[in-house]
C-alpha cells in the first residue's frame, strides 16, 4: 500500500499534477462528539471522507465515505466550508499523483450503524469535541475541524 503525504507552503513539495473533488464529514452524536478515523496509509487522525466519484453527489459522497470508512451510516445536515489552497498538495505514492486539495467539509448526524475499522481506517472513535484536535493530524485537517467548532455563520471559502 502506498503513503499518503500532505504538504503545506512547502518549496520541496512535488508539484501538482490533479484536482479531485472530495468530500469529509464531520459526523457528530447526542452527546456531541465527534466521529474520527486513524488513517492507514499516514497514521493521522482524520475526519471521514474521499473523492466523490463520478454520478454521485455531494452529499452521497459524503455518506458513502463516512460507511466505508467507518461502518456509521450519517444523514448530511450541513456545510462548514470548501477548502481549496493552492499551497496544501498531497502526495500519494503508489501512483505518484499530486492532489492539490479541493474538498468540501459537510456535517452529519449518525442514523445507524456501528464503529468498525476498514482498509483505509486503523481505528474508528468517537472523540470529544474540545479533545479532537489535539490528536496527530494534518494542519488542513486541524484547520477543518477548528472551522467547525467555532461554528462560523457563514462557509468557509479557503
């Protein structure tokens, strides 16, 4: 299996050779937690989430993500924002793409299912809220998750 490998601002970083659509999920229960993956190919902690394929949509990328990913069934409820820097690529090795980061952050509710790992989740918890950037994560990531905790009136356009 290949690496992923994110790079911010960085005069090293490969350049980009691919734009992907993607979605990430923030999937929060009653007692306001918030649902994360460990991820296999960099060992982060990250939100749910993926490329949303071809005939699908947003939202049905989202809730497709967050199962395989995950094994909770969400019903998406919101938008934090679309995030979109230039300066954030990423790098995946078993095919040598360069994603520069195009990805749009929705809000879920869980509606079923139960927390299991898959091929691209190490583990799968539900994390307090105030605790969940406090784990190792990409920036873009904590960046996300910061965005939706302080709940901004408006999307974010980055």
């Amino acid at each position: 299996m290949g690496r992923r490998i994110d790079y911010y601002d960085d005069p090293n970083a490969p350049k980009a050779n691919s734009l992907v659509p993607s979605v990430n999920v923030v999937v929060t229960n009653d007692k306001g937690e918030i649902l994360m993956i460990r991820r296999t190919d960099n060992d982060n902690w990250a939100l749910p989430g993926g490329a949303i394929d071809l005939g699908e949509s947003i939202a049905e990328a989202g809730v497709r993500e967050t199962k395989e990913e995950t094994g909770i069934d969400c019903e998406i409820t919101g938008l934090v924002g679309l995030y979109s820097d230039p300066k954030h690529v990423i790098h995946y090795t078993s095919n040598d793409e360069v994603r520069q980061e195009f990805s749009i952050l929705l809000t879920a509710r869980p509606t079923g299912g139960a927390p299991r790992p898959s091929a691209e989740s190490r583990e799968v918890v539900w994390v307090p809220a105030e605790t969940a950037v406090d784990r190792t994560m990409d920036r873009s990531m904590q960046l996300r998750i910061s965005h939706f905790l302080s709940s901004p009136a408006n999307p974010v356009i980055g």
